[in-house]
C-alpha cells in the first residue's frame, strides 16, 4: 500500500444526518427488502429450507431467519464502531477519484455486464469439468454442504476468480488511473492499522462464538500446512477478486452516480451478493427454489457487503477490509479445515 495525503470528502459524496439518511429512498429501499426477503422466506420454505445446506434437515426455517437478523444487528455494530474509529479522520473523497459521470456510468455498466458474464463462463466451465459453478466461494465455504470437492476444483476455482474478477479488471483500469483513484492507497497507515486490528478482533470474536468452527479441533500439522494453504487459496479465489471488483474499481463510481454514501453501501451490499449466486448451497430447480435461494443469498451477504463498502469509503483504502473483514475471519478462521480435507492434511 502506498501513502497518500489526506483530503476531506465533497458534499455529493457526504452521507448527511440521520434525518437525510432515513428519507434515502435507497435505505428505505433496503429495508423493504430486507423484510421482504424474510417473509418471502417464511411464505415458501415451509419448517425445513429446500436449500442444500449440510443441516437444513435439522434446523427450522425460523432458526436461519433469526440467524440472519442477529447477524444484522452485528453488522450495524461493526459499521457504528468503524464510524467511531474513523470519526476524526479526514474523510476521502471518493467522488473525485471517478472519472466524469458519464465515463463513469459506462465503466459501471459494462464492468457489471462484465461480472455478469464472468459468472456465466464460470457456470460453463464448472459444469464443463463435473465441478461446481465457480462464484466468489469454493463449494462448502462458510455456509457448508456434504458436496465433494476436489483439488483440481479448488486450483481451478482460485485460479479463474484470479484472472476474472482480480487480475484482468486491475490491469485494464491501473492504465488509465492511478493507484490512488483505485482505492489502493492508504492516507493514514496507523488509522488503518488500528481499525484492521479491532474490526478483526471484534469479527473473530463474534465467528467463533456463532460457527464453533472446527478449526480449534484440527492437529498442530493440520494447522501448519492447512492455515497458510487456505489463506492463499481464499485469497486467490475470492478476497482479490471482491477487493479488486468491487471495492476499488465499483465503489468511487457508485459514489460519483449517486453523490450519497448511504446509496454506495448498499450498491456494495448488492453487488457483493449477486457475486455469489452460484454458491453450491443454492438451487435453481423450480421458481420456488430459485426464489428461496436468491432471498437467503441475500440475507446471508448484503450485510457483510455493506460492512466491507464501510470500511472503504470511510478509509478509503480497499486493503483495510481485506485484513479487517474477508481474509483471516471468516475464511482462514472457518474455512481451513475444509481446505485441509480437500487436500488431504491428515492428522
């Protein structure tokens, strides 16, 4: 990360009172789907969730609503303590590190029907090779399944998302902007450093509380080959491509389009979700199902999309989310036995 001076965010891009925040037709928006989603739920998936979930036979379809609604309130936690941390920060003005609007609102559209498409090859070439779709999670990420991955799947996965979501965006945008304009430069390396280490403290805390993940259960050898493999993996696979495609690129035009901070979140929050539509939990069988698994989908990643769009436009860094939020917790902190049984890390 590089140094940049500080500047103070322009009014477009100020997120203004709480008055002005509830009268955003964009959060009064979120909030009805928000209820929405749940209550579609509800209406359609009977007592048990017709998703393939690893404990969906066990778990009522109420238990996962009240999940999701308590993860909520968490995620308006961290985003009110980032708030506090930040708060007398200089804010980055985001809106002028996006080109013209009308630039802007190509870039957007075409970066969207771009990501659009990338999950519509990744679909192909899943299929292509008896594997899972290839979305922003590996098949049995965070919210498990009995599928069976293999390791060709799980290099595979990692290395399309790398080049699809990571490397080919940056290097068609780092040649017509500086790091600057794509959120890859930190203006105040202690600020940040201090809010990467409480976020994650807090956020680790609260996985290992909620999921119990089994990675307390793993052998000292497990661990030493199955914590840094799961961070690579993780961070080919999904922490660079979110950071690169939304978080850097996504952002300052959201805010240069919308000239409301409140708005750009929750894009973030959207975006972050529509990401991961192939997640192999989901099914797409029959209108009901496909009703069911893009409201769960929502309820499970619109949240930690708004704490992520947060961390940046109040630091305007996409690092700090990367470290703070993605990276170690949930991925490496959940995730490493998964990765360590796909590779075969025994005892």
């Amino acid at each position: 990360m590089r140094l940049e001076s500080p500047s103070r965010t322009g009014p477009s891009a100020d997120g203004g009172t709480a008055r002005s925040l509830f009268r955003n037709r964009a959060v009064r928006l979120a909030v009805l789907g928000w209820v929405s989603a749940n209550a579609l739920i509800l209406a359609l998936a009977g007592r048990r969730l017709p998703l393939h979930l690893h404990d969906a036979a066990e778990r009522s379809t109420s238990a996962y609503l009240l999940d999701f609604n308590v993860r909520l309130a968490e995620v308006f936690l961290i985003i009110a303590l980032v708030f506090f941390l930040t708060r007398r920060r200089p804010g980055p003005d985001l809106a002028a590190r996006a080109p013209e609007r009308a630039t802007a609102l190509r870039e957007t559209l075409l970066l969207l029907a771009y990501g659009a498409g990338g999950l519509a090859l990744g679909f192909a070439v899943g299929r292509a090779f008896g594997w899972h779709p290839f979305g922003l999670h590996l098949a049995g990420s965070v919210n498990e399944t009995d599928d069976h991955v293999a390791r060709s799947e799980a290099i595979a996965w990692a290395g399309y998302n790398l080049v699809v979501f990571a490397l080919a965006p940056l290097a068609y945008f780092w040649r017509r902007y500086p790091a600057r304009a794509l959120n890859l430069v930190s203006a105040d390396r202690r600020g940040d450093l201090r809010l990467i280490v409480v976020v994650l403290v807090v956020e680790g805390a609260v996985q290992i509380a909620a999921l119990h993940p089994e990675i307390f259960d793993l052998t000292g050898r497990q661990l030493l080959l199955g914590v840094p493999l799961t961070f690579l993996l993780y961070m080919a696979g999904t922490v660079l491509p979110t950071m690169v495609f939304i978080y850097a690129i996504l952002i300052p035009r959201f805010v240069k389009l919308t000239g409301s901070i409140a708005t750009t979140v929750i894009l973030g929050g959207l975006t972050y979700a529509a990401l991961h539509v192939w997640d192999s939990w989901a099914e797409y069988g029959s209108p009901r199902e496909a009703a069911i698994s893009i409201a769960f989908l929502l309820l499970t990643y619109f949240g930690p999309g708004m704490v992520k769009a947060w961390l940046t436009v109040r630091t305007g860094n996409a690092w700090v989310h990367v470290w703070a939020y993605h990276a170690l917790a949930p991925h490496t902190l959940v995730d490493t036995p998964h990765t360590a049984h796909i590779f075969g890390i025994h005892r």
